[in-house]
C-alpha cells in the first residue's frame, strides 16, 4: 500500500493549521474524502441530477442507475445475497433506530431481554433503553473485562432463552476492542435471538462479510469511509426485513393509495420514503470502489501497524495512559496525567494535530473507565507513523508547557 | 493563536486553586449542570438574602477553562446583588462572543477573554455561568409561603 499515492488523493490533507502541516488523527469521528469520491458527487450534480424511480426522462433513467447501482455495490462490498437487502438510511443512528423501532417494538413483549454490552456507542445504546421502556423488556449488559474485552463465556451466559434482541458494536470506538462477531452470532442464534450488529467503526477498516458472520441486521455510515455525510446503510435478513413496517411515510415508498389505506412496495424500498439521498448513495458506491482499489486487507493491515506503533510511542511517555486490548482497530484513547483532555486537545490543536476529546457518546464506558473524559487519535489509511511521531512529540510538549505554566 | 493568549496565569491559578470549593447547606439553591458533548459538570450553589448572593460554593469536574471560569465566577458574583450578577452574566457571555460589554467592570474576568478566540473551548467557560444564571432564576421565585 502507496501511502504517499493515497496521500495525494485528500486534498484536504494538504494544508496547514495554525502553522504546522494537519495531521488528521480524528477519523473515527469522520473521516476525510478521496478525489474520486467527491468527483463523483460532482458529476451527478453537474451532469445527470435528477430525481430516481419516476421519470420517464434521460437524466431520471441516469441518476436511477446509478442509485440502484449504488445499492448493488453495497450489496456485493457485504456480500449480501441480495441488493433488496441493503436499505439506505442518514447513517448507522437511523438504520439501529429503524430496528428498534419497526422490529424490536413489534417483537418485544413484557419480561423479555434485550442484551447489548457497556462498550456501545449512544446510537446502540438509547434506542433500545427505549424499546425496553416502550415494551417492558429488561436490557441486560454483558460484563467487560479489565482489558476492554468481552469473554465469550460471560456473552454466552448473559444470552438466555428470554434474550430476542442482541445488540452489539463490531469495533469499539473508544477502546479499539473487536468483537467475535460471528461467534457472538451462533450463541445468539443457538438461544433463539436476533443479532444486530454497528458496524460503523468496522466496515470502512475490516473486510465484513454479513453472510459469514451470519448476523441479522448491520448498520454503518458512509461518512467514515471516505463517502459524504448523510449517506448510511442498513442490511437486514429477507424474513426479517418483510416482517417490519415502515417508520416513514409518504412518497417513493408506496404501492397502492386510497382514500383511507395504502399498501407499501416491496423491500428495501418501503424503508425509502420521500427522495432517497441520491447523491450520497453515489459517492458511497465510488468511496468503495476506491477502498476496494487499495483493499480492505491491506487498509486493516496498515491501521494494525499504525495501531501498534501508537501503542509504542503512546506508552514510553512518562504519565500517559492507554485504555484498550493490545490487539484493536486502528484507534488510540488516552489520558495525560493532570491535564484534562480538552486542554490537551487545544495544545495538540496548535501544533496542527486534529484528536478528538470528550466522552465520544460513550457515556456508560467512560464510568466503567474510570473517567469523565479522554483523548482519541484514530486512524485511516492515508495516516503514517511520521504523524504519530509527531502526536508523541506533541504530547511531550503539553506535558512541559503545563508543567511550566501549572508551576 | 497563541497557547499563552488561553492559558493566562490567573486562569491557571484559578484551576489549581479554586476559591468558593464545597458545599452550603441543603436549603441553598442547587444547580447541576453538565456539558453534555464533554463530560465537564459543576454542582453550584448560591444562597440569596435580601436580594443578594451572600455565599457561593461549586464542586465539579472539567478542563481549565471550565474550573477557573466557575472559580473566577464566584468570587465576581459574592457580595454582588441579583441583578447585578445577572447583568455580569450577561457581559461575560458578550466577551466570549467577542461584543461590546459596555460600561461593566469585569476585573479579573478579563483574562478569559482569549478563550474568544478557541471557539471550541467557549462552552466550557459557559458553563459556571450558566448554572448561575438558572441558580438565580430559581431564587427570584419565592420557594415558600
């Protein structure tokens, strides 16, 4: 893999920030976008925009194309044994919030489980404390170890004949922790439950491969994998998928209206209601196919690398805590002793360097942490280890300048 | 931007030393707050006698900004009447937005303004000044008969 190539396809690499070259080390939060990627949005605009499933006309026959081709190459990038399968959605929030709503509802009875883990971001975390309270399900957590890890004996011990819903994320995004995805899916399934996994912080790194892992739904956004904000999808099992009505009605996702009732088309279209985010669906399909250019393989390989060598550097700082598993995404969560995040955040910020600090929507973990708050740097394949020089070096800097300034 | 246009001396003192640190009494009016895209929180409480803010106490967690804010906060605000807090409130709330404060003494609170220039950091300044503002609010309406 051509870092140094990749490089020249992100423009917005190329700058400075308050005088220093940027290192980009957020992309856990969103990542950056590749030239052919936001070619590609502009393409449609300039050259075929149109609204997709009714015109009769050119541009119309066009810009549908290119939408359900969109769909067909999110089909293939997850191996999913049909395109009907793959619902477009804003993001990974409103595809989790769209089994909560329109599958977990309807499933849901008083004294069932509903089990999800202390590692989960908001967005897999809220929608189902709100099933539980909109059916009298009971949310169970599995326990995490001391390492940020969950045990496969406590997953399978936490899921019980009552449990109908497993929900739980791929890739921490605080901890970097992958989880066994598809042995958590044949426990799941041995009890009788559905499993729906986020993958936001996995598809844009990791090959995924939905029949494999044999999950029921899987969620990611498009925005962290070099595609436009806005642009989400959710994949779901056929007879899953046909058993939930739409949350949202109107038009593109009708069959048959009448005065008093209506009948919806077939999936994934009844999921669709109002004009889709076509021009999202279009970068997506282009921000796969240049991910697929570089390979999956080889973008896991070079976070690991990058993973481990931040490790390295990370923890030979004198006062710096890593908080993780050793074997993880390609993200670092860190805290300098008595300086608050966000202060090390602003004096990263002025040297250039762009991290993340806060609670990342990870309330309930950053308690089991210990803490209130952390630094994140996360990585993506146009990031080298000469960038994570430069973040240790610059956490050696905040460290003197409080030292100096604090007294 | 210069980090030691942000981190001025007072500011830091402040954060090492917070002044008004603790609890009052149960019966004072409470506020808790937090940041909630941070994490930052502050726990403040104002006592009010004869319209006036005669003691005030904070504990909570936060970045340097944020204490310091909250410590300058309440040592500005004690001694000061209702009205004449709520107005400060007012003018910190322009500094940090980089408007005209008028004719206010701000004293020490003058050192926060660099903050103006990190829009990132402005909310963690807010935040004291928020809970005074609704601590205050609370207080004006009578609690009892």
């Amino acid at each position: 893999m051509n870092v140094k190539e990749i490089r020249k396809l992100f423009p917005i690499l190329h700058q400075e920030v308050n005088g220093h070259p940027l290192v980009y080390l957020d992309s856990a939060a969103t990542s950056q976008k590749p030239l052919p990627v936001i070619e590609a949005v502009e393409r449609y605009y300039r050259e075929y925009n149109s609204n997709v499933h009714r015109g009769v006309h050119t541009l119309g026959t066009k810009a549908t194309e290119a939408y359900e081709g969109a769909r067909e190459k999110v089909a293939r990038f997850l191996n999913a044994p049909d395109s009907a399968q793959i619902i477009f959605t804003r993001g990974t929030t409103s595809a989790l919030n769209l089994v909560a709503w329109s599958y977990a509802r309807r499933v849901l009875r008083e004294g069932d489980e509903i089990v999800i883990t202390p590692m989960e971001h908001h967005s897999n975390l809220i929608p189902w404390q709100q099933a539980a309270k909109a059916t009298g399900a009971t949310l169970k957590y599995v326990p995490l170890r001391p390492d940020g890890t969950i045990a496969v004996e406590d997953f399978a011990q936490t899921v019980t004949e009552r449990t109908k819903i497993v929900a739980v994320t791929h890739v921490s995004n605080v901890l970097g922790t992958i989880n066994p995805i598809k042995t958590f899916a044949a426990i799941a399934h041995e009890k009788g439950a559905v499993i729906v996994v986020d993958g936001a912080q996995s598809a844009p790194h990791m090959k995924v491969d939905v029949q494999d892992l044999d999950v029921d739904f899987y969620a990611f956004s498009g925005h962290k994998m070099c595609a436009p904000t806005g642009i989400g999808v959710l994949y779901g099992k056929r007879h899953l998928l046909e058993q939930m009505e739409p949350v949202e009605f109107g038009g593109e996702m009708i069959d048959t209206v009448e005065l008093y009732d209506s009948t919806w088309k077939e999936i994934p279209w009844k999921f669709e209601g109002g004009t889709p985010i076509i021009a999202g669906a279009i970068g997506l399909a282009a921000a796969i196919d240049f991910l697929e250019s570089v390979g999956l393989d080889a973008i896991r390989a070079h976070e690991e690398q990058l993973a481990r060598y931040a490790l390295e550097r990370l923890r030979a700082i004198d006062g710096v805590t890593v908080y993780g598993p050793e074997e993880r995404a390609g993200l670092v969560t860190f805290n300098v002793e008595g300086i608050h995040p966000h202060d090390v955040a602003t004096v990263l910020d002025s040297r250039g360097i762009a991290v993340r600090a806060g609670h990342h929507c990870a309330q309930p973990l950053m308690r089991w942490l210990g803490v209130t708050a952390t630094a994140r740097a996360s990585f993506y394949l146009y990031n080298t280890e000469e960038e994570i020089d430069k973040l240790a070096d610059a956490l050696q800097y905040a460290k003197e300048y409080f030292h100096n300034v604090l007294g | 931007m210069s980090l030691d246009e942000l981190y001025r001396q007072v500011i830091l003192d402040h954060y090492q030393k917070p002044r008004n640190w603790g609890r009052l009494d149960d019966d004072a009016v409470t506020v808790d707050l937090n940041n909630p895209t941070c994490g930052d929180r502050i726990s403040l409480q104002l006592r009010v006698e004869g319209g006036k803010v005669t003691d005030v106490r904070f504990t909570g967690e936060g970045c340097s900004i944020s204490l310091a804010s909250a410590s300058m906060m309440t040592e500005a605000i004690k001694g000061k009447s209702v009205d004449e807090a709520l107005a400060l409130a007012d003018a910190f709330s322009r500094l940090m937005q980089r408007q005209d404060v008028g004719d206010i003494d701000l004293g020490d609170l003058e050192a926060l303004q660099g903050v103006s220039k990190f829009p990132a950091r402005i909310k963690c300044a807010l935040l004291a000044w928020k809970a005074m503002q609704e601590g205050l609010r609370h207080a004006g309406q009578p609690a009892k008969e």
